[in-house]
C-alpha cells in the first residue's frame, strides 16, 4: 500500500495538536517536507506520493492543500506499518522543536525547497533526488557541528584538569 500525503498529514496533525500551541497550514506543509525528505535519505524511498512544489512561502504539498488540522474532526489516517514507525520518530524528534525552529531548517538556503525555488522558479515540483541529497548533506552538517562541538568540550575538560593540577611549594 502506498502512502498518501493526505494520510500523513492527518497523522502528524494528530500528533502535533498535542504537543504545539498551535499547529498552522504552513507548519503542517513544512513538517510534511521534513517527513518526506528524512524518509527519502534513509533509503526507503518516499514517504507519500505526492508531488512537493516549490511555492514563495514554504514547500506545498498541493494534496492536503485544503486540510485544516481540526483536531476534533480527524479520521485515523491509513499508512503502512512502516510509515506509523516511521513518523512516531519524526514526531517524537520534532516534537520538541518549535515551530520557528521547524522554520528555520526548511528555510536553509541550500535545501531543495529553496534550491529547486531558485533554480526552476516558483511551483516547480522538488525532485526525490534532490531532496534525498540535500537531506543527507544536512546530517553530515549536523554530525561536523556535534564534533566540533565535542572537540570544544573536551579541550575545556582537558584545561580544567590542567588547571587543576597545579601544586604550590611553600620555600622557606
């Protein structure tokens, strides 16, 4: 059974009616561009069918264009097993981010929304592969900052020891 963007949104509107304050049209379509493009760079291909174009305010997935997250009026999404496992870890992982923050990575400058955006103008569709490959590039980005962020650490324990390990001689 394949996956309808529709079904996924239903189920990350589930989801996030519970942990955001509020969860808005454009917060839904970036959430469905950051499920489709983790799912695309694990290797299992698309998460959803469905086209994600590249329009001015965020990436559109021109499928669930008229779904409102009401919560209250929410049927039960149909997806594979797979997809449920799938989008529990995305929404455990990006449950404690904030909208502004979800913002903020989709807006990269070198992420395929913004790419396909410049180079084949607004409403362009984003293309898998490309997806795939700016997805990837930003988890070798997150890795090399939490080196380098290790590295950090590790030499302002290493100063701290240094430091500590001062012994004073009393002449006299």
């Amino acid at each position: 059974m394949s996956n309808k963007a529709q079904d996924v949104a239903l189920y990350i509107s589930n989801h996030f009616h519970y942990v955001w304050e509020s969860l808005g049209f454009f917060d839904l379509q970036r959430l469905l561009y950051l499920a489709q493009g983790w799912h695309l760079a694990t290797g299992k291909g698309p998460l959803f069918s469905d086209s994600i174009g590249a329009h001015r305010t965020a990436p559109l997935v021109i499928a669930v264009k008229g779904v409102v997250p009401l919560q209250e009026m929410l049927p039960h999404p149909e997806l594979t097993p797979e997809a449920e496992a799938f989008l529990d870890s995305f929404c455990t992982t990006y449950g404690i981010a904030d909208a502004r923050a979800v913002k903020e990575q989709v807006d990269r400058s070198d992420g395929a929304w913004r790419l396909t955006q410049a180079i084949a103008g607004e409403g362009a569709t984003v293309s898998h592969d490309l997806m795939r490959a700016t997805f990837r590039l930003m988890l070798l980005d997150h890795a090399e900052t939490s080196r380098r962020m290790r590295e950090t650490q590790i030499a302002a324990q290493v100063m701290r020891a240094e430091g500590s390990n001062v012994v004073a001689f009393r002449l006299g």
